[in-house]
C-alpha cells in the first residue's frame, strides 16, 4: 500500500470564490465546523502553494518608541508609560548588520519599521538608503513607516522597495474604538498610493482587542475586498503590554486565531498569509494548526519591533517536525 503523503500539486476541486466578499459571507465562513473549515482553508491552499513551504521575514525596529499615535495595542506610543526606551534612527551600517546576520539565518525578506506618524524628508533619505543596501544583498525589502505622501510612495519605489507594510488593524466599526489619531480612510489612502506606485501592499491586523466575530469578520472583508487584495497579510494575535490600554484584555482562545487563519486564506487565496506578533506565547500544537489553515510565512528571529518571538532554533525544530521547509532553504 502506497503510504506517501500527497503531494501539493495533486489535482484539487478548485474554490469557487465571490467577487466581493460580504461581512455576513466572512462571518459564515467562520462559524463553520472546525474541520470543515480547515479542510476549505487546505484545499485552497493546496491551489496556489506548497503546503509545506514557509517563507521566513525578519523585522528589524529601525527607529524606536516615541510616536504620536494612541493605537491602544502599541507600547511604542507616546501615550502609554510602557518602559520602551525612544531611540533614534539606526545608522546604515548596523541596519545591514542585521540584515546579513537575518539572511545567514534564512530570511529571505528583511522589513525595517520605524515609530513615527509619518516620516520627514531628512528620515526619507535615510530610509531609501537603507533600502537600497539590503537589496544589495539580494533580499526582498519591506518598510512600515506609517503615512505616506505621494512623493515619499515614489521615493520608495525608485529605491526598489518591495513591500510596504501599512496594516488595517481592525475592522471599521472598530477601529475608533483603538486609535484616535488617525482615521480609517488615511490608512487605506496610504495603501491606495503604494499601489500606484507600483509597489506590493503587505496589509493585516491584530486579532484579540475585544472586538467582537462581526468586526473580526469585517476586518478580514475589508482587506479581501481591496482591488487587488494584500500580496502580504500578516495576522497578529494580540501581544499584551503593560501600561497600554489593552493590557488587561481577555485572551482570545487559540482556536479562534486559528480560525483566523483559516478566513483570511480562504478570502485571499494567494496572498501570504503571515503568523505575525503573538507566536510566542503560542504551542507548537497551535502554531501547526495555523500551517494547516494555510499560514505560509512566519517571522523569524527573537525580537519582533519591541515585542518577544521565537527564537531562530525554536522555530527551525518546529518546521524539521512538521516536514516543512524555508523558502530559501530550496531556491
């Protein structure tokens, strides 16, 4: 009896998906049944990837704590009294340290992320030189820099940037609820402009604030619904941090985060699907099961922007037990 596992490119019943995805279809999807979720969630996946392959991001906080923003979740505000030590712009030489040291390590898409409401000129000029020396290197480059003008979308895009990162958080019925400094519509605005410029939108949210199912469906609507939807889409589960608003929140059951997965892979079937902050308070177990819903990249490396993640042995010993491999372990 032939006991060999199927391969990914085994023919599957192909997925009919709507061209618009209403809240009330997303929520439907879930309250599936578990299993009949994450079968879904498989077979979609099976279409487009190779279910056993992950792609490695490492994010390195190239500017630290300070912002001018009150997101609830981020203990890099300057309204919240977390601890977080600000910190100026890293020099170029440190940051493609950390690149380099993120390639040997197996990343093969390195992302800088600074605290800042919007960057200036003078932070504009050091961030594409930044950019240009980590693709020197032959590294995808991603950058999350908060609100974006026309001209600094340009600027990027002229430095061979690859992905901008810009999440929607939550959904909009939601959102006020987290941030006040900002609105829902200057967020899609940015994402709008890097769009025009060319460039891939790496766009999620953050999971476990207290919103309720519908808001966790209209997140996940949201972004399925853009035109075209995120080439990247990283999921986070909330990371609680002390002296932010959201710290004393609930957890969310693990199986819910996993469900999560599942959605968002179903309603952007080839979109990378991103297991972003939270992993490290995660099991093994869990973290199996979102590979299973259809997570196919991870961060990697001990340290997200200020947040803990799992170590690089940590998570290699994890893909060795499941089989799974780096994207870069097989170009």
């Amino acid at each position: 009896m032939n006991t060999q596992t199927i391969a990914f490119h085994t023919p599957v019943k192909k997925s009919v998906m709507p061209e618009r995805w209403s809240v009330d279809e997303v929520e439907a999807l879930f309250k599936l049944p578990f299993a009949d979720l994450l079968y879904r969630a498989q077979q979609v996946h099976r279409e487009h990837f190779d279910p056993n392959q992950v792609q490695l991001s490492t994010l390195l906080s190239i500017k630290t704590g300070g912002c001018s923003e009150d997101c609830g979740y981020c203990p890099q505000s300057a309204f919240h009294s977390t601890g977080v030590e600000d910190r100026k712009m890293l020099e170029l030489d440190a940051v493609v340290a950390a690149a380099r040291a993120a390639q040997q390590a197996g990343a093969d898409r390195f992302c800088m992320g600074a605290a800042w409401r919007e960057p200036s000129q003078a932070d504009m000029l050091s961030v594409v030189d930044m950019v240009k020396a980590v693709r020197g290197l032959g590294m995808e480059t991603c950058a999350t820099l908060g609100m974006l003008n026309d001209e600094q979308t340009e600027q990027l895009r002229e430095a061979g940037l690859d992905y901008y990162n810009h999440n929607l958080d939550t959904s909009p019925e939601f959102y006020g609820d987290i941030i006040s400094t900002r609105d829902y519509q200057d967020r899609l605005d940015t994402l709008e402009r890097v769009r025009r410029a060319g460039m891939h939108v790496c766009s999620g949210g953050i999971v476990g604030m207290g919103e309720d199912l519908t808001q966790r469906a209209g997140l996940v609507a949201q972004l399925a619904n853009m035109n075209p939807y995120p080439e990247s889409v990283p999921i986070n589960n909330l990371v609680k941090v002390e002296g932010t608003p959201l710290a004393e929140q609930a957890d969310l059951d693990p199986l819910d985060f996993v469900r999560t997965i599942a959605v968002a892979r179903i309603t952007m079937p080839t979109a990378r699907v991103r297991l972003s902050a939270g992993r490290q308070q995660m099991s093994d177990a869990i973290q199996a099961l979102c590979f299973l819903a259809g997570a196919n990249s991870i961060f990697y490396g001990e340290q997200l922007l200020t947040t803990g993640n799992p170590d690089v042995q940590r998570d290699r010993a994890l893909l060795d037990k499941l089989g799974m491999y780096a994207f870069a372990d097989k170009s």
